[in-house]
C-alpha cells in the first residue's frame, strides 16, 4: 500500500502545480512527454496485476483528488478481499468509486429583512373634543391650537381634521397610527422637541405624498400619533416619535393643546367624531 500513497502523493502534486501559476501548462511538449514516460516508468513495473497506471494531462480539482484519496483508502481497506488479483475489474473500481463521490453544494444565505414602514390607508374628515366638550379651534396670529367653549353661533370657528391612518409594523401597540392636518390647509400636527420636552406644532407640509409611506427610523414620524380608543366615545392620542407623551388640553379655558405625560394635570382623552371619509 506504500505505492498507493505515493500515487496520491504525486495526484496531489499535479494538483498543486496546476493551481500555482500554471506553470506545467507553459512547459514544453517534450518536456510533458518526457515527464509522462519517466511516471510511467518509475511505477508501472510496481502495479498490481491487472492495474495500469495512465497519465492523463488536464487540470484536476480539489474534488477529484478528494474522491481518489478516499477510493485508495477503501482499497486499502479492503485487504481481505483479492480486489488487487486479475478478478478485479473496471466495474468493481468504478463501484468503489461511486461510493465514495464527494458532493459539491453551494449555500447561498439570504437575510431577509422585514421592512418596518408606516403606509397611508386611507382619510376621514373628523372634529375633535376634550373630555370637558371643548372644542378645538386655531388661535389668531399663531401657530397653534385652542380648547375653546364654543358658544352658540361660534360652531363655524370649529377646526375640521383630515385624520389619515396608517399600518401599523408593531401591530402589539393595540393603537391606530393616525396623522392629523387641519382641513383645506397644509398644516399638521406634529410633535418634536423644542428644548428639553416634546412639544405640539403646527407645521407645513408641502409635499402631501411624502406621508404615504415612510419608516419607523424616518424624522417624518414626528407627525403621527398612536390613537387608542377607551370605552365607547374616549380616545387618547400618543406620540409616536415619543411615547408616553400625549395631546392634551389645559384645565383652564382658552388654552393652547399642548403634550404632556400621563402623570400631568390635564385632560387626555377626546371624543373624535367622523364625519366623511376624505
């Protein structure tokens, strides 16, 4: 079995040699002839009976010398067996051989990344009041929301909401992504820090189909807030770029909507009724 090793040996070499520059294939054919005929001679009179040893000149793969090494292994393996006597014959190599093929397989690893966005739904014109049946208005001069009790007559200064919903990517909150812009404008509602706190703003946006879909890292959350309705007629509004704070109004009349936490002292629940999908 020495000679098998050697054999190995030498297919291991042809191997090597072929991956190290190509240098046998830029020798000469006497050279390759001659290389051919010195193998030959070297080891064809050590064969076992009914064995020839053939050169063969191509480019052998890691694969090839693999299955040759574990078919000498069983040959050797074998030695119980007159594998090596006249009765040996091609097919009985060939079988050996089939035994032992290596397999190639190539994986190919795919991260699929689940995409985490808000996506636009669909519209409705609503208005809004607070716990105490104020209504909302838009205060004169500035940027900004009241809670106001309106009196008789004063049901015009009322401010209608285009509320648009969203999907939600965290589906556990139990709560309906929602945006909230004041109707006829492109003024929405948005909550961003200004100092140490979030803070409510009316802020501009031209470019309505920017809020079609974005993602949950995006600054345009900012302009949605989670509403989760209690009972039958309440429901609350949360940050969805700062949860834990809320839109609120104040305890006293003729007051700015602001946000809060829930350990605040101001009202935190609206009743928000629909009135036609936008």
């Amino acid at each position: 079995m020495k000679d098998v090793r050697r054999i190995v040996l030498i297919i291991v070499g042809i191997f090597a040699s072929t991956r190290s520059g190509d240098a046998l294939l830029h020798r000469s054919f006497l050279n390759q002839k001659k290389m051919a005929c010195n193998v030959s001679e070297m080891w064809s009179p050590k064969m076992p009976e009914g064995l020839e040893l053939e050169y063969v000149h191509h480019p052998l793969t890691m694969k090839r010398v693999v299955n040759l090494i574990i078919a000498m292994e069983r040959l050797k393996a074998g030695g119980s067996e007159p594998v090596l006597s006249t009765e040996f014959r091609d097919e009985h190599l060939l079988s050996i051989m089939l035994e032992s093929i290596v397999e190639e397989h190539i994986v190919y690893e795919s991260h699929s990344v689940p995409t985490e966005e808000f996506n636009w739904i669909e519209d409705a014109e609503c208005t809004m009041t607070d716990s105490q049946k104020r209504s909302l208005i838009r205060a004169d001069n500035v940027m900004e929301l009241w809670a106001v009790m309106l009196q008789g007559g004063s049901e015009g200064r009322k401010v209608h909401l285009n509320m648009s919903t969203y999907t939600d990517p965290t589906p556990s909150n139990q709560a309906i992504p929602v945006a909230l812009r004041i109707k006829d404008t492109d003024l929405y509602l948005s909550c961003h820090k200004s100092g140490d706190e979030p803070t409510l703003h009316l802020e501009a946006v031209k470019d309505k189909d920017s809020l079609s879909h974005f993602s949950t890292d995006s600054e345009l959350v900012r302009f949605l807030f989670y509403r989760r309705d209690t009972g039958l007629t309440f429901s609350t509004l949360m940050s969805a770029r700062y949860p834990s704070w809320y839109i609120s109004t104040a305890q006293g009349d003729n007051k700015p909507v602001e946000m809060c936490t829930e350990s605040a002292s101001r009202y935190r629940t609206f009743t928000i009724q629909h009135l036609t999908q936008a």
